[in-house]
C-alpha cells in the first residue's frame, strides 16, 4: 500500500504543488498527517518553539489518475488513527474569540496531552475518547493558491467534525490529477475550535480511497454523506452566508438527487435541518448543514 509520508509537505492548495504520487481511483493508500504547527511537539514536556514551528496546517499531497477539471472527487475515510500525543491551547492577548469570552491575560494558556488505547489524557483524572476529524482537506483550485488556513468551495482548512471516518467528502476537480491535500487531523474537537489550536492537535495516520464522480448540475460547497446524515459544508463570508450557502446546498441535493419538489424539500428542512458552528477562529468561518437520511 502506497503511503505519503508527512515530511513532504505544502502550507496552501496550489495547482503548482507536487504530489508525492499518483493512486487510481478505488486504490486505498495511506497518509501520515503533520501537525498543524509543524515539528515542535515529540515530548509531553515539549514548549512551542518558533524556529521549529511551521505551516499553517502542513498538508501532503497525492494525485489522482484520470481526475479532470469539471467531475468531483469522492474521498472516502476508512480510519483516521492519532498519534501519542497532542496539544491545544492559545494565547490570550493574540486571540481574539477568547478575549470576548473572558477577558483574562493568561499569556500562554496551552496543553500537552497522551493520546493512548482510544482516549486522551487529558487530566489525572480525566480521560476523553477520541473522535479523529481531519481538519484540512481539499483539492487544488484552478486559480491563485489559498492558504492552507482559509476553507472555500475547494474544501481547504474546513476543521468540521464530520470529515471523519466512515465519511465520503465529496470536492470539485478544478485542476488535472485533482491534487488532494490532506492534513491537521484532530484527535476530537467541540464546536467553534474556540481554543484556536484543536481541540486536540496530533499527528496521525489517514486510510483513504477516492472516486471520481459526475458533477451535479447545481452544486456550491462540500458535500459529505455518512451511515446516518447527509452534509454541506460552507466556507464563505459571514456565518449567516455559511448557513444559506450550506442550506441551500442540502436543498439542491434532496431535488436533483432524490427527487423531490423543491417546495417539499424547503419544508422538510425545516423539520430536520441541524446546524452547527465547527469553528470561529479561521480566517473563513465554517457552517455545516445536515439532514438526518431516516427524515428523507
């Protein structure tokens, strides 16, 4: 099985970027993700280091035979496995989202965490299971480079907790061999990544395939179907423009692909539209839409 390994890495989705190798669709590989700040992190008792620090959000890249400009590319998670260890944290005076929560000068404010046998240790007394996300993942847009920071209709730097495994996310092809960017996997986070850094940062190991699928006449963001939910994630101007765009979105899949009259499909969203805020802290803000597929 192929692998890309996480010391070859880009910090934006580019058109230019060269992958590590090409997989035919269908093929499974494997990636080992980067942390999203690079190098710094091996020991628990490990200090964020400017001169080792990089990214943001270093990503891998792997191509795609036969991917063409104007289809989408399906990647499908089989497992996402974090690594040792992890952190998440944020510095008071440079984080604004914190500053309008509580008003507290607490200067670094960051912690290392075990990650082992399924759960963070995340205090003596305190164990989390995890529920690895992949926090940045999209294909290269045909235009300009877009940091790996922002999200966009490329899908980029999303950090929504639905891009996890057993997910199959479906992204636009806008450039030859699709060039998917994988990375900054967390191993859990809540709603609103209002820490900045995760929920929990990690290294990990990604199990994925793709497939290449037929462009839907009408569609404008990320869609991501699971067992139990079909999704849309927006990555566009204000939350309120996220959550039409991601609405919008789910609307135009209940009536191209499961037949139903547009009026129909407004009203059943209102029954059983779930949105969610994933995080608030990215230079882009992120909205998912969801619709449980027992309500369609």
């Amino acid at each position: 099985m192929k692998r890309a390994l996480r010391g070859v890495t880009v910090t934006e989705h580019s058109s230019a970027n060269k992958p590590q190798f090409s997989v035919k669709p269908g093929e499974v590989f494997e990636t080992e993700t980067q942390l999203c700040s690079g190098e710094w992190l091996h020991k628990l008792d490990d200090k964020w280091d400017p001169e080792k620090a990089f990214g943001p959000n270093p990503t891998v890249v792997v191509a795609v035979d036969g991917a063409a400009p104007g289809e989408l590319l399906k990647v499908h998670i089989h497992s996402i496995e974090p690594e040792g260890i992890g952190f998440t944290g944020f510095r008071n005076r440079n984080h604004r989202l914190a500053n309008m929560i509580i008003d507290r000068d607490w200067g670094y404010n960051m912690r290392n965490v075990l990650i082992k046998d399924g759960h963070i240790l995340f205090a003596p007394d305190k164990k989390i299971p995890v529920n690895p996300m992949i926090g940045t993942l999209g294909t290269a847009p045909a235009g300009d480079p877009v940091d790996n920071a922002r999200g966009g209709r490329h899908g980029g730097n999303m950090d929504a907790q639905d891009v996890r495994g057993g997910a199959a996310v479906t992204l636009p092809i806008e450039t030859p061999g699709a060039l998917l960017h994988i990375g900054d996997v967390h191993a859990i986070q809540g709603d609103g990544e209002i820490c900045g850094a995760g929920g929990i940062e990690c290294r990990a190991l990604v199990t994925l395939h793709t497939e290449i699928v037929k462009r839907p006449a009408r569609t404008g963001c990320v869609r991501v179907e699971n067992a139990t939910h079909l999704c849309a994630i927006a990555c566009v101007g204000d939350i309120e423009e996220c959550c039409v765009t991601a609405t919008r979105e789910l609307l135009f899949w209940l009536s191209d692909e499961y037949g139903m009259d547009e009026r129909d499909a407004y009203l059943l969203l209102g029954q059983f539209l779930e949105l969610s805020v994933p995080q608030l802290v990215n230079p882009t803000r992120t909205v998912i839409a969801r619709i449980k597929k027992s309500g369609i």
